[in-house]
C-alpha cells in the first residue's frame, strides 16, 4: 500500500467576466464535458461539487469577485489523495472553463453587433457621382496623334476599384451585415486563440462559417442589386486573419500552455537531507518539488531528468546498500537494505521527472499493521453481515414452513370432512338402494370377491392397528410389503369383474361391503 500523495491545492483562476456569468459559463461546461462528472451546484454561493471518472474523490470550485466589477476568480480544491492526476484535471477545468467563457462572449458579441449593424439597412439618398468630363473627345483634331496611355491608365485603375465598392444606390445587403459581424467575431476568436488550446476543427468550422456568408455578400453587391461591397471586403479580410491566428493558436497553443504549467511545477530545491531522507544519495544543483517529507518517509520528483539520470541515480542508489529482494525495468528499481527500509525510483519520460519515494522499515511494519487491522476489521464486518442476513433467511424460511404447515393442516381438515361427507352420502344411497332392491340373492361370483375383499381389508386393519400399537416397529416391514403385495391382486380381482352385468343385489351387497370396510378404515386412521 503506497502512502498517499498530498496533492497542493490549486490557486485562484481569474477571467476576466462577472461573476454570474462565469458559474454559468461553470456549469454548462461541466454539464457537456465527458472528464467531469456534476455532481452538486449551489447558485446562492455560485459553487459546484464535481468528480472525474476513475478517481477517487470530490473537485469543488467556487467563483468569487475579482479585483474588479468585471472580473472573478475561481477557487479549486481538489482530492487529498488524488496526486498528478488531480493537477492535471485542474488545469484541463481552467483550460475546458475559458473555453466556455470564449464560446459565450463571441454569441453575445455577435448579438449585439448585429443590433448595431443593422441600423444602415434603413432607406437612404444615394447621390450617383457626376462624371467627369472627357478631354480627349471634346478637343478639336487637329490631326496629331494624342497619347491614350492616361486614358488607359485611368480604365484599369477604376475596374480594380469597382471590385472594392460599389456605386448602387439603395439599402445597404444585410448578408453583408451579417458576414461583417461573423468575421469580426471570428477576428476575435483568433486573438484569443493565441492565449488558448482551441480543437482545429472549431477554427475551420468557423471560417468556413464566415467565408460562406462573405461569398453570398459579395453575390448580392454585384452591380445593381444592394449596396455594401466595402463591408464585405473588410468581412474577407478579418476572416482570412481571423483563421491565421487561431489556426496558430490551435496548433502551438497547448504545447505552449502546457509547458508553462510543467515550469510553474519545477523550481530550484535542496535534496532532503532530514530523517530517513538522509540514507539517499544527495543529488546536487536540482529542480523539481517535494510532494511530502517526514521523518519516516518521503516523495519528490526531479524535472528535467533523463534516462542518463535515471541510470546515474540507480548506481548510487545501489552503492547505498539498497538491493534487497529487488525489482528493475527500464524505467523503474524498487529495493530494500539490510534494515527494512524500502525505496522506490521511476522515471517519466514523457514529462522528464524522476520520482524518488523512500519509507523506512518501522514505517512499513505500521502501515502493515494499519492494513492488516483495517482488513480484520473489513471481514468481522463482513461475517456480522452475512450472519445477519442468513438469520433473516432462516426467519423467513422458518415463517414460509409455518405457513406451509398450516395451509396442510386446513387442506388435511377439509379432506377429512370431504371424505366424512363422501362416506355419509354413500352410505345413505346404500340404504335407499336396499329399500328399492329387487328381489333376488347375490351372484356367487360377486358375493366372493367382496367377501375376499372385506376379508383382506380387515386383516390390513388388525395389522395398522398392532403396527401403531407396537410403536411401528421396523421388524413389521416385511409383512408390510407382502400385505400390500395381496392387496394389489385382491384389488385386481374386483376390478377386472364387469359391474354392468352385476343385479341389484350386487350392487347393493358391493355398496354395503365398502360401506363397512370405508367405517373399519376410518376407526383405524
């Protein structure tokens, strides 16, 4: 388990807007923006809670005055635990919330621009210039041959001219209103640009955007339709300057921003020499920052390394003595010495920092400890939990049997009377059978079988009766079996007789028969 890094919070950002306008500016962003996450916003105090994906942790930023009316600042604070990562997301916040702020200012500009723009549309009195007078065909010939260059002269320059203006009289093109205002807005894009990361596509959008209504302009200030040449011509211009400077500051931007923020990181430190510090080999004439120092154990990082460094350090790391149970790759060394204490080393090309970590052996053995105490105390919690949860499976189960059980109690009673019910009608049809039986005895063939039948049912009942007496000994099984072995052929006999042929007096001496055998049953169960 690696000690947290302390990551320093952030300062103040200032922009140059309101503050009502830059927690608007605030809370869109982070509403659009796929590395953050809104999780809070508070308009009273203009402050929002936010979150990043795969980090641990809550950002919060709140705008506050700036030194002027028409400045404000925002305030970060950002996870204690979160380290590099949390910085850069910070400078990513600032650079996504000037952004916003930029996209904001130029529709506002744009409105009211066009408000103010418009106000040449309304009908004016164009006076047409008066021509001047031609020299060369008014002078008498006199037969010698007059130059024509001047006159020439004055043709081309009036043909370039006629490009840049026009002479028609009328309302002034709105769509060269429009194309003006556009590319003044896409100048000012490009001006701030040059302080900003603004994405290449944005700045070829918006010339494109620009130079779109520049040519539909220009169509409708064609000699004899609308007036406005010369506001096209400017919105040219400022769209062709407009897209120089953002696609420079599109393109050298970032890198430039970037490395300011990698500077402001970097400065000249003293090689901790303090505590456990001291069992380092020092590193002279150094920048870069201590990310935390204590006497049991320290983090710094060295800018401007190399690989030549990395390997340098490695070799005096080793000569210090720590190469214990080590671990090496090209950018990285983790070791121990003979007393416990454990040092780390890596080195980050991509950013040119060397990270040196240090933690002595006592250090080790308490956040060990720590660990091993937090995770005794993760599994009682655990164990209480699933205790907890199996005693409500055990009560629910318990409820679901008691329930089940009563629900057979109620289905064993109603079954009980239904066959009570059963027993009583049939007994009663016997005995309006009897009444109405003709006369005449029994079929032989029939008075057996039911005789062979009652006969077996009453030894089955003198059986279950000693059965139950006897407690249900285990020694009665067999002639269990056999008892049920006879009952299936006794069975099998009265069934395979045909009852349609059977008299009256068979089938009242049947009904009789299973009345008493059903009552000698009943006394049994």
């Amino acid at each position: 388990m690696s000690t947290p890094n302390p990551t320093p919070q952030p300062g103040q950002q200032t922009y140059m807007a309101p503050v009502a306008d830059v927690y608007a500016a605030m809370v869109q962003m982070l509403g659009f923006n796929a590395s953050f996450d809104l999780v809070h916003q508070d308009e009273q105090s203009h402050a929002v809670t936010f979150s990043a994906p795969n980090l641990n942790g809550l950002f919060t930023a709140k705008v506050v005055p700036g030194e002027t009316a028409a400045s404000s600042a925002v305030e970060m604070t950002a996870p204690i635990d979160a380290g590099e990562i949390a910085q850069q997301l910070v400078v990513k916040f600032y650079k996504d919330l000037g952004d916003q702020l930029m996209a904001q200012t130029a529709v506002q500009a744009t409105s009211a621009q066009t408000t103010v723009m418009s106000m040449p549309t309304q009908q004016t009195e164009v006076v047409p210039p008066v021509p001047a007078a031609n020299t060369a065909h008014d002078a008498p010939h006199d037969g010698q041959n007059t130059p024509a260059e001047p006159g020439n002269h004055r043709a081309s320059k009036n043909t370039f001219m006629a490009m840049l203006t026009d002479n028609n009289p009328g309302k002034t093109s709105t769509m060269a209103v429009a194309a003006l205002v556009v590319a003044v807005v896409f100048l000012i894009f490009g001006f701030v640009a040059l302080g900003t990361c603004p994405p290449i596509s944005l700045c070829i959008i918006f010339a494109v955007i620009a130079a779109a209504l520049c040519a539909v302009a220009y169509l409708k200030t064609q000699p004899g339709k609308k007036h406005g040449r010369m506001l096209t011509v400017i919105a040219v211009v400022s769209t062709v300057v407009g897209l120089v400077l953002s696609l420079v500051g599109g393109l050298t931007g970032g890198s430039v921003s970037n490395s300011t923020v990698l500077n402001e990181k970097c400065e000249d430190i003293a090689f901790p020499r303090d505590g456990i510090s001291a069992k380092l080999p020092e590193m002279k004439k150094i920048t870069g920052r201590i990310s935390y120092e204590y006497a049991d154990h320290m983090s710094m990082k060295v800018c401007g390394a190399s690989e030549d460094t990395f390997d340098g350090y490695l070799a005096d790391i080793k000569k210090a003595g720590f190469t214990v149970d080590y671990e090496k790759n090209s950018h990285s060394y983790r070791a121990l010495n003979d007393e416990g204490d454990k040092v780390r080393l890596y080195f980050d090309d991509d950013d040119s920092e060397l990270s040196i970590e240090i933690e002595s052996a006592s250090y080790i053995d308490e956040r060990e400890k720590e660990n091993a105490e937090y995770e005794k105390k993760r599994a009682e919690e655990e164990a209480q939990k699933k205790a907890k949860e199996e005693a409500e499976k055990q009560a629910e189960e318990q409820k679901q049997a008691e329930e089940a059980q009563k629900k057979a109690e109620e289905e064993r009673k109603r079954q009980e009377e239904e066959q009570k019910r059963i027993q009583e009608e049939e007994a009663k049809k016997q005995q309006e059978a009897q009444n109405q039986a003709q006369s005449g005895g029994v079929t032989p063939a029939v008075k057996e079988a039911m005789d062979s039948y009652e006969s077996f049912m009453n030894k089955y009942c003198d059986f279950m009766e000693k059965y139950t007496a006897d407690g249900a000994p285990t020694s009665m099984l067999t002639d269990y079996l056999k008892m049920m072995s006879e009952y299936s052929e006794t069975t099998k006999k009265l069934d395979d007789m045909d009852q349609s042929t059977w008299t009256d007096a068979d089938m009242q001496y049947y009904l009789e028969v299973m009345n008493r055998v059903n009552q000698r049953l009943a006394s049994v169960s």
